[in-house]
C-alpha cells in the first residue's frame, strides 16, 4: 500500500466527504495540484503524532507536569488525570494550530494568485480578441495568447485548454479554468465568454469590453490604495511605536509606585507639605505588580498588531486575508520597539539614582 493511498484513507476517515471538496476548491485556488483527501489525510497524520510528542513533554517534563498536577489539585482534587488533560490540551493546540496556519497559507498564496491574475488579465483578453478576429477559434485563441509575460495565467490556460483539444468540452474546460483562481473579475469573464459562446454572440466585443472594465478597476483600486496611505501609516505608528511605548512607560511607573510605597509606610509623601494635594492620600498594597502588567502587555501587543495588521490589509488592499504577510513584521517591530523603550527608561533612572 502506498503512501498517498494511506493519506486518502486517513483523510476520508478523519473528513467529511463535504470538507474534503470545500478543501480541493481551496487547493485549486491556491494552485496546489494534490488530491484533497490526501492532503487533508497527511495533515490529519501530522495532528496525531504532534499531538502524541507534546502530550508526551507536557507529561515527563517537570516544570509542566507540576504546573498542571497543582493546578488539578487545587480545582478538582484528581492530579492523577495529568496524562488525560494534558492529552485534550495538546490535541486543541495543535489541532487549532494545524488548522490556522493551513487556512492562512492557502489564503494567502490565493490572494497572491488573484493578485499576479488580475493585473495581466487586461493585456490578455486584449490579445485574445486580436487572435479571434484574425479567424482563430476561442480555444484556439486563448492557447496562442498564454505568452510567457502573461506568468501563471499561462500556464493555467494552457494546462486547461489542452483538454479541449483532445475532445473534452469547451465549457468544462472553462469551468475548470475558473476554478483555479479565487477572483470575481476572472469568474464573471468566464461566465461572460461561456454565455457568449453559446447564445453566438461577437466574442470580440464581450472581450474588449470586459479587458477595459479590468483595467479601470485595477486602476481604481491603486487609486484608492494610494489615496489612503496616511492611514496605513496612522494604524502602522499607533501598533508599531504608540502602544509599546505607552505599556513601557506605564510599565515602569508601576515598578516606581513599587518601590517608594514601602518607603512611605503605606501613605504616599504624609506630612510633607500642605500644598501637596496628595501628600495625606493612603497607599496599600499594589493591586497589580509590574510583573503582571508585563505579562498583560506582551499579549495585548500581539492581539494590536495583529488587528492592525488586518485592518492595514483591508486598507491597502479590500482584504483582511493579506494581513498575515504584515502581521510577523509589525509584531517584530512592535516587540523590538517595546524593548528599546524599556531599555532607555531604565537607563535614566538609573542615572538618576
């Protein structure tokens, strides 16, 4: 039995025959020519012994082991399901895990496709209707129009196409090619050309057409794109510099408030002066440490730059899919800045002191 055929078994078990097709127009999209139940199948194989290895350390490794054993003592009074909870929480990791970074991978390299697609489709229709009036037909002319420049849109039509030239349909081979990219604008020029091949009507015109109403809207949206960058730059700054730089500083002004309170034995400057307006306020015990506002912080930047990762996708390009190409880049800048911040407030205090 071979390799691909366990994969299918795996992934026909594991899926439901629905998911699997939802999968394989995923796969189309992004351009990946593999089955989609033995993909999913090596995916799902991939979940298992992952799950298996981490569940595995969780258990023996100590640190972990005693953290989640008290933890169990303290709220059901049964450390012994160590082995069982921490079997279900590496399972949900990894499984949530798998998932995101399979969905983001093909959306992105889909978007990617539609991108490199839409910005030669103009040029192509062009040349598809030049073949067609000079006496081509529609396969015809779209196998003679797939040149090189035109990058993977050619290689696509000519994969596509060749079928119909051995017998398979014009319309299924048009389906098929529709399927391979995730765009509105290719889909309606296919849906165009299948109407239009059928009902007879001049094909140069539907063309011409549809490769202008292309270009326009290509040219829209760098219009808008390049409209908006003060925004861009905006959303960039406040996830980039503003918010490490604020949680720094708040950071430290906790750490501060930590170290003079002891000293005032619990009121904050008492007997001081009359002409302090806090100098008799009463100062317990801090409610929270810097070292939980540090553990506050790192996640909050994360959730930040990752919202505004999505939000500077949407801006730029009326997608929050693109965001996850920002999104390690803003959070490296973000942490970077956040050091750097730190790192400068503790030097002058320190000189101060």
């Amino acid at each position: 039995m071979s390799n691909e055929t366990i994969f299918e078994i795996v992934g026909r078990l594991f899926f439901t025959r629905e998911r699997i097709k939802r999968l394989g127009q995923e796969l189309s999209s992004a351009g990946i020519d593999l089955p989609a139940d033995s993909f999913a199948g090596y995916a799902a194989l991939n979940v298992i012994v992952v799950t298996i290895v981490l569940t595995l350390a969780l258990v023996l490794y100590p640190p972990a082991s005693g953290f989640i054993g008290g933890l169990l003592k303290t709220f059901t009074g049964y450390p012994q399901l160590l082995p069982l909870v921490a079997l279900v929480l590496s399972l949900i990791a990894v499984y949530a895990s798998t998932l995101m970074l399979i969905s983001t991978y093909l959306l992105m390299k889909a978007e990617d496709r539609r991108n490199k697609l839409e910005s030669v489709l103009p040029d192509f229709l062009t040349l598809v209707a030049s073949n067609i009036k000079a006496g081509m037909t529609l396969d015809q002319a779209m196998w003679y129009s797939a040149k090189p420049e035109f990058g993977l849109l050619s290689q696509d039509v000519k994969a596509v196409i060749k079928g119909s030239f051995s017998g398979q349909s014009l319309e299924s081979a048009l389906d098929k090619l529709g399927s391979r990219f995730d765009s509105r604008v290719f889909k309606r020029t296919i849906l165009l050309l299948k109407q239009a091949t059928s009902t007879g009507g001049e094909l140069t015109k539907v063309l011409e057409r549809t490769s202008d109403d292309a270009r326009n809207t290509l040219t829209v949206r760098k219009e808008i794109a390049a409209s908006l960058v003060i925004y861009e730059i905006f959303v960039l700054i406040a996830a980039v510099v503003g918010t490490p730089f604020l949680f720094a500083v708040a950071g430290k002004l906790i750490g501060v408030f930590e170290k003079i309170t002891p000293q005032f034995g619990g009121s904050l400057g008492g007997g001081i002066s009359p002409l302090i307006p806090f100098a008799s306020v009463k100062v317990g015990a801090m409610a929270v440490t810097s070292q939980d506002f540090f553990w506050f912080s790192i996640p909050t930047i994360f959730v930040t730059t990752l919202i505004s990762s999505f939000i500077v996708s949407v801006i730029r390009t009326g997608n929050r899919n693109q965001g996850m190409k920002y999104f390690p880049f803003v959070l490296a800048a973000a942490y970077l800045c956040y050091w750097i911040v730190n790192v400068v407030i503790e030097a002058f205090f320190a000189t101060l002191v």
